[in-house]
C-alpha cells in the first residue's frame, strides 16, 4: 500500500504542468524562470540565465536569503535539462538543491525552505532508480505541509497537496475534489504569475480528463494568456476536438 500511495503521489508531482515555483521572486531571477515556462530556449541557452542568476544572488543576497536563491537556480536548471531528458545532469542540479533546502530547514526553516525541499525531492524521485522513488515520494506531501504550518496562504504548497487529485492515475484520483480545491488556491493562496499558470493548466487538465472539454478550453486558454508559448497547455488544447 504505501508504494502504490507513493506512486500516486509522484503521479501528480512529474505532471509536466505540475511546474512548482517560488513567489516574489527578486528581479533577476525572473528570467530564468520565464525561460522554464515559455519553454523557447533549450538548456544550452537557458544556462547563461541559471548562471547570472547564481551571480546576482551572490552579490545581492547572504545567509539563510542566499541559499533559498541558490536552491531554486538549481531545481530551474534541473528542470531545463530534464525537458531534454538529460537525467544525469538534471539530478546532479536537484541533487545541490535539495541538499542546500536541507540545510535551511534545519538551520533556518520556512514555508519556502520546505517548498524547495519538496521540488527538488519530487524530480529526484522521478529520475529514480525506483528504490529511491519508494522510499522518498509520500516525503513530498509531508514536506508541503510543513509548509503551510509556516505560511498557511504558500501556493505552491497547496498546489502540491492538491495536484495528486488531479493528475494521479485511475482510481486514485478525483477530478472533481481537484478542482475545488485548485480553485480554493486562487482565493487563499498568494499566487505568482507562475502559480496563476499552475492553477488554470491544472484545472483545464482535470476538467479534460471529465470530458467537459467546454471548460477546459476555458482554463487552458486562461493559463496561456500568462505563458502563450508553454508547450504543454499547447499540446492538451490541440488534442481538444
């Protein structure tokens, strides 16, 4: 039971709109972030990004401030390299994320602290090997609760709780408890521009698995009117028929 409940987790986490992001995000950093959403420039192109934000963060930032910037460059360029299924170099990325949100929820813990540690453990866990997947999928959840016990408003972490209901295989999921509460995010979360995106795909995506295709139209059009180019939302609206 508990690696099926592992599976289903994960299930939600490695959905390729289940894009879990930082809010209010310091100038030079957004960047880096459009370029994983916009999904224009290859990982090649998006390591200059992933390098001047580490700069800039260095220069900008220290302690427990620096390292939260730190550990989201790495789950970016992580993710960059991944699309291209370049595995071996995405987990070396997640890896150095992980273990710097390790040490910040040790040594200086918050809601975003927890965050990274659950993105960064949840694309470890979908580049494996499965021993590791089992072993450390249900953490994700917990560590997104965490979360909320400091910051109870985190999007990101609601939207990690919420996603397993929409994106995890029959008949482990429930369509319609997802969207209520990936809805309830849009009045109780402190949404981003990249958690807007997250949210509405989110939606979209559930109510295309009902079959109300209508709706989901609705949606995925909203989550392109924030990123216009994301392949993904793309993709799930050219197979609407």
């Amino acid at each position: 039971m508990k690696h099926i409940l592992a599976i289903v987790l994960l299930a939600a986490l490695w959905s390729n709109s289940a894009i879990l992001e930082a809010q209010n995000l310091p100038e030079w950093m957004i960047p880096l972030r459009e370029a994983i959403y916009e999904q224009k420039l290859t990982a090649n192109e998006v390591t200059p990004l992933y390098n001047a934000a580490k700069t800039d963060a260095s220069q900008n930032l220290s302690g427990a401030t620096l390292n939260l910037a730190l550990s989201r460059c790495e789950y970016y360029m992580g993710r960059a390299l991944l699309f291209e299924e370049r595995n071996t170099e995405a987990k070396t990325h997640f890896s150095e994320g992980l273990r710097i949100a390790e040490g910040l929820v040790q040594t200086s813990p918050s809601a975003e602290a927890w965050v990274l540690r659950a993105e960064n453990l949840s694309y470890l866990c979908q580049i494996g090997p499965w021993t590791f997947t089992v072993s450390n999928g249900l953490r994700i959840e917990d560590f997104s609760k965490n979360a909320l016990r400091y910051n109870n408003r985190n999007a990101i972490a609601q939207y990690l709780i919420a996603a397993r209901w929409v994106y995890a295989p029959a008949p482990f999921n429930n369509h319609k408890k997802g969207i209520e509460m990936m809805s309830a995010i849009i009045e109780n979360g402190d949404m981003d521009k990249d958690d807007r995106f997250n949210v509405y795909s989110a939606i979209g995506y559930a109510y295309l698995q009902q079959k109300k295709n209508t709706e989901a139209r609705t949606w995925l059009q909203r989550s392109l009117e924030v990123y216009p180019t994301n392949k993904y939302v793309n993709g799930l609206l050219n197979n609407i028929k």
